[in-house]
C-alpha cells in the first residue's frame, strides 16, 4: 500500500464535513471548495474524490449535518404549537451556522437526517387533519418562508456589522432601521399558522 493509498484510508467524509462546516462559520458558503478543504487536511485536492464525487455532493453532506441535531418539538402539543417551536428551532440553527440558509437552499434534500426532518414536519402537518397534497404544499410554504426570511436576516446581519465596523460611514441617501427580526418572524409565523388552519379539516 502506498502512503497516498494509506492517507485515503484513514480520511473518511465525516472529517471532510467537520472542516466543510468550519470553513463555513469562519470564512462563509463562497470558500466552501475543494481546493480550500484540500489545503486544510493537508492533501491533494484530487484526493478527495475518493470519499465524494463532487462539490453538490459534499454541500448535501454539509447540509445534512446541519440538520442533524434539530431539537423536535413535543409531539403531545397542538399542531400549531410544534410548528410555531419547530421554525424557531430551525431559524436559530440557521443563525447558529454562518450561511446554513444558503446551503439548504442550494441543496436537494436527499441525506437521512434532512429527510427525516422533512417527514417530520409534513407528519405535523397531516396529523393536524390535511390531506396528503396540502400537508406537502404546507409543508412547501413553511420551508420557502423560514428559508426565504433566514436569507433576508442574513443580509440586515451584514449591513449591521458593517456599520458597526465603520461608525463614521455615512450614508445620507439611504435611512435604513434594521427591524426587530424575531418580531418579525414571529408576525410571519402567525400568518401563516392562521392561513393554514383553514385548510385543517
């Protein structure tokens, strides 16, 4: 066996995913590449498609870890109540991970533990009394308007530090109040709650 044989045997994709996730929080989704894990374990960047095919792959992979520990909500609560602490579990995990959001979004859900959570919440959703196709479309709806609003966030986080960062900057053609985002969210969940309880039968 060759060194470089032996080097693919003792890295696995749980190792590639740990530095994918740290390049993520300190650096941010456009540095996740192949060449920039590849430089931090120290190999070859050919290397590591011995372990994933490609960078889809390897973001799924990441995406899937994001959502691996998910706290859910108590399933004897009203339907409303679990979604209401499911988006906010969701949300404050997204926050938690610099550019999560932006993972998700650009990634199929086709891992276990991003299924699972997604069969989790359509299973809210259908025992709260809808049908199959509205279950999924609520569970469509849900998913846009977390992602949708996390993105947004995103942006406001970024504006915020940056007039941290430079408190003389002025800006006299733009008047900008960043909002209150959890009562934000919280307004937006509401809606939505209430829309979909008509839909319950």
């Amino acid at each position: 066996m060759t060194d470089n044989d032996a080097h693919h045997k003792l890295l696995d994709k749980s190792q590639i995913v740990h530095v994918a996730l740290e390049i993520l929080q300190t650096e941010g989704y456009k540095s996740i590449t192949i060449r920039n894990i590849a430089e931090r374990l120290g190999i070859k960047s050919a290397s590591l498609y011995w372990h994933i095919k490609n960078k889809n792959e390897l973001l799924e992979l990441v995406a899937d870890e994001i959502c691996k520990n998910i706290q859910l909500p108590d399933k004897e609560a009203d339907w409303d109540e679990q979604i209401m602490m499911l988006a906010k579990e969701w949300r404050g995990k997204l926050l938690s991970i610099r550019d999560s959001a932006i993972v998700i979004a650009e990634t199929a859900p086709t891992t276990p533990y991003r299924i699972q959570l997604i069969e989790q919440m359509h299973d809210i959703f259908k025992k709260a009394g809808m049908g199959h196709k509205e279950a999924f479309s609520a569970l469509w709806f849900f998913n846009t308007y977390t992602i949708s609003f996390i993105l947004e966030e995103y942006r406001f986080l970024e504006i915020a530090n940056k007039e941290s960062a430079n408190p003389v900057l002025e800006t006299p053609s733009i008047n900008l109040t960043i909002p209150d985002m959890d009562q934000e969210f919280q307004f937006g969940m509401e809606v939505m709650i209430t829309g979909l309880k008509g839909k319950v039968k």
